[in-house]
C-alpha cells in the first residue's frame, strides 16, 4: 500500500443555466467538446461537494485514471491523474463519504487491487490483495475500516473483507459451501453489515439467509425467513432503522420458479421475532395501471371473477428490486418489470451469432435484450403492512444489461418518478396511489436556440441521484444547429444536465 498527492491540470469549461416551469427544472449544464474518438466520463455524486469526472486514458504509453473535480455549480475545483497498472481492469467503483473507491482485477484470478481517492484531501492509496479463492467481484461495498467483495465461486457465493488497518484479507465465515444467490452486502454507520443470500433451505424451499458481521467481519448472527405453502422467496433488499428494526422486502414465487408471483416484506425486530407478510401482484390497486384503459380493466375483469370463484389469481413477472428507502413515517420499494425479446433468424440468411438456439422450423433464435414495461413503487409501514401502491410505465426502452432505469426522488410533498431514454426526460409526480402530475415527456436541453439533437447518434444517456432534491442527466449528444446565414453547424459533446424536482 502507498499513498501520495495527485498533480493538479486546470482547464476551461462551459456553464449554462435554464430554467422550466414543471415538477423538475434543468437548471444547468456543463458541456465538453468531443473530437475524434476522445473517450467519455463516467459521473459520481460526491453528493453536496460536487461531482467527479473520471475516465482511464493512456499517456504517453502509461495508463492512468484521470480525475475531475466540478463543484455543485459545474465550477471545475481541480483535475489530476493517478498511474495505473495495465494487466488490472477496473470492475467496480464506491463512493463512501469523500473517498470513491476502485475495485480492479488482474490477469490472475487471484489478484485484487483496491485504489481508494480522498477529493477532499486530494491523496490516494493503492492496496495490492491476493485472494484465497479465484473469483469475479459482483458485490464491492466500503465502509470506515473495511472493504467487503463478494462473487461466486463454482456458483457458491463468497465475500471476502480486507481490513484497512490490518491489511488482511480473509474470507467471512457463516457463508454457504452449496449454491446460493448472493442478493446485497449492505453496511451501516457503524460499521456492522449484513450479507443476503437466496438458498434452499433443508426442505428445499428457497429463502433468504441474513448473516450480520461485525466490523472485522466476525460472525455475530444468522436468521432465516420462513416460507409457507409452495412459496420460494427469490430477491430481497434490507435495510435497519435508527431503533434496530430490520426491513427486508423483496418478490416471491412458486418453488422452483424463476418467475415472481408477488412481493414480500418482512420486519424483524432486534429480538429475531419477525412478521412476514405477502402481496400478489392481483391484489395491487395499481400495478395493472400502467397498460392501456381496455386492457387494464380486461385483467381487473378477470382477476375479479376468479376470487368470486374462488379461485387464486397467477401472474408470472420478472421483477427487479432496487431499492428500499425509508420516507417519513413508512418504507418504499421500487423494482421495475422487464422481459427477454428474442428474435428469428433464419438459417438460410448464412446469418450465426454465439448464443443462437436453434428451433424446428429452421430458425435461430437471438437474444434481442430486455424490454422493460413497467415499474412498480409501494408503501409499507414498520410492521410490513402495505399502504398504498403506484406504477409508472416505461416506454421503448431496450438494454443488454439488467439495470435500473427508473429514479425515485421524495420530497416532503410528493414523490417523483423520473427515467431518461433516447434524450428525453420522463416524469410522474404522487402522493401515494394518487397521482398529482400524469406521465410528462420533455428533451434534454441544450446550450443554443435551435440546437438539434441526432438522437441516431447519441449515446445512451443515464440519470442519477445527486444530492437534496437534484439529480443529474449525463452522456453524449450529436448536436446539429443552423445559423442565420444557413450554415449547418454540427458539435459533438459529453454533458451533464442538473436536475431539480419541486
């Protein structure tokens, strides 16, 4: 391990500040110019200190990862550089107070290196670790005297932690020697965690395991969730409030399925006693409401003629949980429901891709990404009983990689659902199920009167939390706009766009 200074470079960049009259105003924009095959920034929230732009580049024949630091106004504070190794690739990045922090991993499976940069103080330490166990990192979290990496090892799951102080790395004990699904590593402020795994119990049925640790990560304790019929509870997230109450919710199924029937929340409280409560998907007010009118009361239809039969409701989801905050008096949950689109290849078009299954009509089948169609936010209270539950469509979006695109920012008054795709800002304001502003659609702004986007050329843009009631929109924009005199000015540019709902 060693630390040092980063140099310091200083350069110009652009501000422009609009504002909208809606629920969330772009309120300014910080542009850099893109030429040639200049690569882009990825963006971190240093939350009310600002933002870093970061990327890696090659100088000189010798790779570094090049830091900028842009207070909450877009002023740029400084920039500077730190030597990287080129056999090591970067897999993971944390913020934690004001140091982010590099996972990267080397050519050997067994080598680790953490890259831990202090903004505040403009310092960095480099860790060199040697794992016991050859594994890819899916799970990276840091806290004040510890980093915890977990992955899967022959489809077991394994975190490792590697104290600061001590500078030992080991592997936490309590964990499964049988295959399991690692679900989150989540730390607190004191520097406790716990580890959730989905895994079949001794009779079979899969639950989720919370193992907690102390900060040396010892092992303190273990509880399992109870099932009960032919439930299998599939994916949760946690969470422990400020008097050791724990929340853990998720989506459940029907054993041996990979599809979610419903959600669950349980609560436990510091006693181990727990209440664990489950909701299908049918019994939602609102979790239908993100189809069109006929089709929406079609479903309901049939939903409300089976129970006065009797008869039990099945709906198969796939349902990605992201995020369980606490808000006021209650909890929320978000996930968002996606599919898998194929596509049919024909043999005869010559046309082979790696992955392609054949069928018996002499076609392949391609993976053609996930189309996401909905999210889903609900309000629980601390013993895990639903409140109230609301929905927000999700139009056109495709993606190769299984991620969250839906943000949700809580203010004393509201809650609004936010999402970016193909340069365009969608929005729906509630209050609980009650919705104060219908779905709103509006661009991404630019610099100029007249700028045009290409949106065939832009790249996928991303949104993300940033600090108080701001987030930030950020990517590439192709960027054509015609002067007075007729002349077609073309400009490519990396942005960031602040965001401010009311």
């Amino acid at each position: 391990m060693y630390s040092t200074y980063l140099k310091y470079i200083f350069s110009s960049v652009c501000l422009l500040t609009t504002g909208l009259q809606a629920q969330v105003l772009q309120t300014d924009r910080f542009e850099v110019p893109l030429i040639g095959n200049v690569s882009t920034f990825e963006v971190t929230s240093l939350q009310e200190d600002g933002l870093l732009l970061h990327k890696r580049i090659i100088t000189d024949g010798q790779d570094e990862y090049a830091i900028t630091k842009l207070d909450t106004s877009f002023h740029k504070v400084f920039q500077g550089y730190i030597p990287l190794d080129n056999t090591f690739t970067i897999k993971q990045k944390r913020l934690y107070k004001s140091k982010l922090c590099l996972l990267l991993t080397g050519k050997n499976p067994y080598d680790f290196q953490l890259i831990v940069y202090d903004h505040k103080a403009g310092t960095y330490s480099q860790y060199n670790l040697k794992n016991y166990i050859p594994f890819a990192p899916t799970e990276f979290e840091i806290n004040d005297v510890s980093a915890l990496i977990g992955g899967y090892y022959n489809r077991v799951p394994i975190v490792v932690h590697f104290d600061f102080t001590t500078l030992k790395l080991k592997i936490l004990p309590g964990l499964f020697s049988e295959v399991g699904q690692l679900d989150q590593v989540r730390v607190y402020e004191d520097n406790t965690f716990d580890v959730l795994v989905s895994a079949r119990y001794f009779n079979r049925e899969k639950t989720i395991w919370i193992k907690s640790y102390s900060p040396e990560g010892d092992f303190l304790n273990q509880l399992v969730l109870p099932v009960e019929g032919n439930k299998s509870l599939l994916f949760g997230r946690i969470l422990r409030t400020p008097d050791n109450l724990k929340i853990v919710a998720g989506v459940y199924g029907q054993r041996n399925s990979e599809y979610s029937k419903g959600l669950f929340v349980a609560s436990i409280n510091p006693f181990g006693e727990q209440q664990l409560r489950y909701y299908n998907f049918a019994d939602l007010e609102n979790f239908f409401s993100y189809m069109k009118s006929n089709r929406e009361k079609r479903v309901k239809g049939r939903i409300n003629r089976r129970k006065s039969k009797g008869k039990n409701n099945r709906f198969n989801y796939r349902l990605l949980v992201h995020e369980l905050i606490p808000y006021q008096n209650q909890f929320i949950l978000l996930g968002e429901a996606f599919y898998p689109k194929y596509q049919n290849i024909s043999s005869a078009s010559g046309f082979f891709s790696y992955g392609t299954q054949a069928t018996p009509y002499g076609t392949n089948m391609i993976f053609d990404g996930y189309r996401y169609t909905h999210a889903t936010v609900l309000g629980f209270d601390d013993k895990g009983t639903l409140l109230w539950d609301n929905t927000f469509e999700i139009n056109d979006v495709k993606t190769f990689t299984k991620e969250q695109f839906v943000k949700l920012k809580a203010t004393d008054q509201n809650l609004t659902l936010l999402y970016l795709f193909n340069n365009e800002l969608r929005t729906k304001v509630i209050d609980g199920k009650t919705v104060i502003e219908g779905k709103n659609t509006e661009p991404i702004k630019t610099f100029y009167e007249g700028d045009i986007v290409n949106d065939t050329k832009t790249t996928l843009t991303k949104l993300e939390y940033w600090y108080g009631d701001y987030l930030y929109a950020y990517g590439v924009q192709y960027i054509v706009n015609v002067n007075e005199k007729g002349d077609q000015l073309e400009r490519s540019v990396f942005f960031i766009n602040k965001l401010k709902c009311n």
